[in-house]
C-alpha cells in the first residue's frame, strides 16, 4: 500500500478501506479542519486531490490556484464592510488633511460657515461679547463643509448668452457660477444642475437667478444687474402662471426668496407668494414624502418632472425651511409643516451640514410656536407668561435634541429661535406678567448676544455680506429690541451712556453690512434706525421697553418698534420746527448776538443713559438732510397709522 502523504504535501488524502486512523488522531484533524483558502472563502467543500501536489477538485475545475494556508482567516461580510471603512477614512486623510500646512482651496481663504473642528470653538456664553476664536481667525483652519465651489469638468468652453441685447461671454457666466457656488450655495445647497450651460437649458429663470444673486456683490458691468431686475421682475410672475413647475422654476423661487432682488420695499417684499407657490408645487411633485418619483403624484403632465430622492428631499427641507422664515418675517400665520420628514431627513444627513439639519429641525418647532401663539392670539388677543414659559421651557429641552455640532452658527440659529419665542413675553396681557422685567431683560440679552454672535460670524466667514434674507430680517427684531430698550425706563441700570452708544454702534454697523446696493432695504432700514437714536435726546423715554402688535404674531414686536420710531421722529420733528422758528424770531430780533460764543450757551447739559436730556445746539436743526418721504413712504404710513402690507 501507498504510504500516506504528509501534511506538509497535502491536507487531505483519499480514504480507503484498509486505512484506519483512530478519530482522535493528528492526520483525522487536519483531514476534518484544513482546506484551500478558495474553498475556505466559499465556504464549500474541500476535495483534495489523490495525487500529491496536485489542486483540489473545485480549484482544478475553475482553473485557478489552490493554495493552503492554516493561518488564513475567511474573509466575512463584515470584514469586507471594515476594509472598504478603513480605505474610505484614509482617503479622506488625503483628501482633508489634519495638518494646517497644505494651502486652503479657494472656497476656505476666507473662512465657511460651517468649520471643522466644533470642540475647538468657544463656548456659548451668556456675556456680552463672544471671544474669537484662534482656529476661526485662521484662514488655514479645515473645513467639515465645503461645498462645491468648482465647476465641474468641461470638455468645451461655456457658452455666452444674450440678454436684453447685451452679450454676456461664457467666461463672466464662469465668474458667476464660482462665486455663486463658493459664497451662496452652502446657505441653500438646492442646485442640481451645477453646470451653466446644462443650467440654462433646464431653465432660463434659474439661469438669470444665480447670476443675479452673484451680482450682489461680485457684479462685473452694473448695466447687467439693472438689466437682470428687470427681465426676472417679468419672468418670475410669468413662471408662476404655470399650471405645473418643475424642480428648476422650484429652486429658482427659493432662491430669490433667499436673496431677494434689492428693490424690494417692506411693504413689497413678494416672498410670501413665491414660497406659497413653491410649496404647493413641492407637493404637487410629491416631494415632502422624498422620492423623487413618486408614482402617485408624477402623473398627467407632471410626468416627466423626476428626480433623484436627494434631490427630492434637500428640495423639500429647505422649501420647509424659508417658508417658516417668510411667515416669522412678514408676521402672518405659518403653513402646515409637520409632515413625516423622516426619509427625507435620512436621505441627507450624511450630506448637509450638520448646522442646517439642525436649522431645519428648530423651523418645525417654530412652526408649532407659531402655530400655537396664533391661536392663543386669536382666542385672548394676547398670550399669558405662563404659555410663553412653557414654550420657553420645551426649547430648552429641544437644544440638546437638535444640537449636532457646537459652532458659532449653531449657536447664532439657537438665538434666533430662543428670541422668537422670548418675544412673545412682550405680548403677554399687562394683568397677566408678573415677572416681565426679569423676562424683558433676558430677551435683552438674548437680543444683545444675537448681535454679538452675528459680529463674530461676520469676521470669520462673511456672514453678513452675502446673508440669506432671514438672517437680515432676525438682525432686525433684534435691534429693535436694543434700541427700544436702551430708550425706555426699563434699560438695563448698568450701562452707560458710552455702553449704549457702542450698542447703537454694533447694531447699526450689521445693518448697514447687509447691503448690496445703495438705497435698498438694509440701508433704508439703518437710516430709519440711526436717525431715532441720533434725535432720541429729545424725547421722554417710554414706560415700557418694546410693545407689540399681536395679531402680526412673529413680526409683532418690530412693527411696534418701526411705528414707535416713526412716531418719535414726527415729534421730534415738530419740537425742532418749533425750536427753529423761535430761534429765528430771536434772531432777527437781536441780530447782534448771532455769534459763535453765544450759540455755544444754547448748548443742553449732557446725562446719562437713564436721564432725559442730552447735547444738542439749539442752532442746528438735528433734522436737516432726512429723506422725510422715504421715513413715511417705505414703510407705508398712510396719515396717521401704518400699512406695512399695503401697496408701495
């Protein structure tokens, strides 16, 4: 008989009748345990091969080699899955380095919103000034979130495009789409068709609208923005006449209620209809359920109008987004937002910055605030303390839930809606506030933080500069809130004079950055602001801090505030014309003592913050130069009482 191969020549022999092994033995083991690494990996039998040296039966077949390995482990599905995870974190170690010593890309040189490294960040603070940090003040900090601030690779160069007779090359139309998608895109990251050439064929309206909102502050020949407002002016209420819109006339309506064209008045602002329409077609398309085609809703003529279920769902939760925003700004009542988001939400989170999850997870509790003040509003024509403190207490409870990551824009969107719901205190029946100088106070405060938080975000990534619409409009309730309180018996007892001029300072500084062009709405929001604090001297401080209108339910507070301005800037006009005549009668009575040193005695003793008087020489009219048409006009005060909705 054949001797038996060792087991180094071969795992496995063929048994026959007069081998006998006892079951215990080395050779019986190594029989039962040891097979070629290919039939180990397919968990198949191993049939070795009667002659030694020679390939098992499946390997011979598949003609491929047979190896043997004791050591060798198979390869399960979960060890593939940590591979293909160990691969995936190493390219990203290329892709985004820990270190600080590669060079930023073109989207980072001036920082992003959305930074890296959270932990790093300084903490929130209840203090009156937020610290910068060291890693935000550098420009070669990483970034968690970059968008896609390039164009994607093109084969031929873009194609220029005509509008109104004016020719605009492929190359400006580049210029365009860079700095759109480098500084407006990560606010509202919705564009699917990145390309312009690709763009413009899917729609002409989108087209014209990112390279308007690029113009707002990277415009190359002012003749084409002029040219841009009026043509989309036409196209965009043209586009709303269709029966059906499609995702790219969606993005484009979402788009200019982010960024709306600088012409818009308070009283005009068309947000609130491009958001309704936006939101019913979202629906129509099925897109709140993210999918993107959905058979139950793609029907009749919308059948054509799919998308992929990202797209669906990024769609959906920014349109949820800004239409809450639109109806916080303009104070009317909320849409329904509480829908299942739950696919949709899972569709991006592992694309969309953390940050505006977060954005969109506090809308829908706005929306329910809202929702509920208005029907407490409707019911009582006020809301008690105690339901705002309950409010109060449940987004307290809410912040930790939504929190993802701990960021200077994290914490501003926490003010933002910590202050919408606050402001409802100023809402509260006076038989019914017991603690509202307590509460007044904290609102203060979370008004005055708000303002801090937007300072560092502007220092560090230009928040301001290219703002989305809300956060303008969050800048101003804020100071309202400031300056109505800093005017009134209720300011705070521990600021100066000096401190609440650096306030007036800060506030009017954001404004003023918000603005893209001369004579928009920020700047004639600042001037309406600046010209109140620069004659408030000659007013008696109000009793109570900030009013409301409560039926304008989220917008309540600064239209009191806007109309107790306009109101204190028509008396201080009165005294001033009163004063001036006066002056003039003594002067020409005794023309002799019109000189510099007696004017200098017309001079008022300067007080405090808390006192009622300050400086003001009684020669110069502190009036002179304010547009009085624009105070009365823009904001649409018809005779003696405002109509902030009424036609421009």
């Amino acid at each position: 008989m054949a001797p038996t191969p060792s087991s180094d020549e071969s795992p496995a022999s063929t048994s026959g009748p007069g081998l006998t092994r006892a079951p215990d033995s080395p050779q019986s083991k190594i029989r039962r345990n040891v097979a070629c690494i290919s039939c180990r990996d397919s968990k198949v039998r191993c049939r070795a091969s009667p002659v030694t040296g020679q390939p098992c039966q499946r390997c011979a077949k598949l003609q491929i080699p047979c190896v043997y390995d004791r050591s060798h482990k198979r390869v399960t599905r979960r060890s593939k899955l940590e591979l293909l995870e160990q691969e995936l974190r190493s390219i990203k170690e290329v892709v985004q380095p820990k270190s600080n010593a590669e060079s930023p890309s073109v989207s980072q040189r001036n920082g992003t919103v959305f930074p890296t490294k959270p932990s790093q960040l300084p903490p929130a603070t209840n203090g009156t000034v937020f610290s910068l940090s060291s890693n935000l003040q550098s420009p070669q900090q990483p970034q968690s979130f970059v968008p896609s601030a390039t164009l994607l690779e093109k084969t031929e160069p873009t194609k220029p495009r005509m509008l109104g007779g004016k020719l605009v090359s492929g190359q400006d139309i580049d210029w365009y789409f860079e700095k759109y998608l480098q500084c407006y895109h990560p606010y509202l990251p919705i564009l699917r068709k990145k390309d312009p050439d690709e763009c413009f064929e899917a729609s002409t309206t989108l087209f014209w609208t990112i390279i308007s909102t690029a113009c707002r502050r990277y415009a190359k020949d002012e003749q084409l923005v002029t040219l841009l407002l009026d043509s989309l002016n036409r196209d965009v209420w043209v586009l709303l006449q269709a029966i059906t819109l499609d995702l790219e006339s969606i993005q484009a309506l979402l788009i200019i209620c982010t960024w709306p064209f600088p012409t818009i008045r308070f009283v005009t602002d068309p947000s609130p209809n491009f958001i309704s329409s936006a939101l019913n077609a979202c629906m129509l398309l099925g897109l709140h359920t993210g999918r993107g085609s959905h058979p139950s809703f793609l029907i009749g003529g919308r059948q054509h109008m799919t998308c992929t279920d990202y797209e669906a769902s990024i769609t959906w939760v920014f349109c949820s987004i800004l239409a809450q925003r639109v109806s916080t700004g303009n104070g009317h009542p909320p849409p329904f937002l509480q829908h299942n988001d739950t696919k949709c939400k899972d569709t991006i989170k592992d694309t969309l910055a953390p940050e505006l999850l977060t954005f969109f997870e506090l809308q829908k509790f706005s929306n329910r605030l809202h929702t509920a003040m208005s029907a407490q509003i409707s019911a009582n024509n006020g809301v008690p303390e105690t339901i705002v403190k309950m409010w109060e207490a449940e987004f307290e409870l809410l912040r930790p839930l939504v929190t993802r990551v701990e960021t200077d824009f994290s914490r501003f969107i926490m003010l933002v809606a910590q202050l919408e719901v606050q402001a409802y205190y100023y809402i509260s029946p006076p038989d019914q506030r017991p603690n509202f100088t307590l509460n007044t106070l904290r609102t203060y405060n979370t008004s005055q933080n708000l303002i801090n938080t937007a300072l560092t975000l502007e220092s560090t990534c230009q928040l301001l500069t290219h703002s989305p619409h809300w956060v303008y409009r969050a800048l101003v309730d804020a100071s309202c809130i400031l300056l109505s309180t800093l005017h009134s018996t209720a300011a705070p007892q521990h600021l100066s004079s000096s401190d609440a001029e650096v306030v007036a300072a800060q506030v009017l500084s954001l404004l003023k950055t918000c603005s893209v062009r001369d004579n928009d709405l920020p700047t004639r929001g600042s001037i309406i602001l600046e010209t109140f604090w620069s004659v408030r001297h000659l007013l008696p401080k109000w009793d109570i801090p900030v009013g409301a209108w409560p039926d304008r339910i989220g917008a309540a507070t600064s239209y009191w505030c806007l109309t107790a301005f306009k109101n204190a800037l028509q008396e201080a006009k009165n005294i001033t014309d009163g004063t001036q005549k006066g002056i003039d009668a003594f002067q020409q009575r005794f023309p002799g003592n019109n000189n510099g040193d007696n004017n200098e005695s017309n001079v008022n003793a300067n007080t405090d913050i808390n006192g009622q008087e300050q400086t003001m020489d009684s020669a110069i009219d502190p009036l002179q130069g304010i547009d009085w048409s624009m105070i009365i006009d823009d904001f649409g005060w018809i005779g003696e009482g405002p109509v902030f909705l009424g036609p421009a």
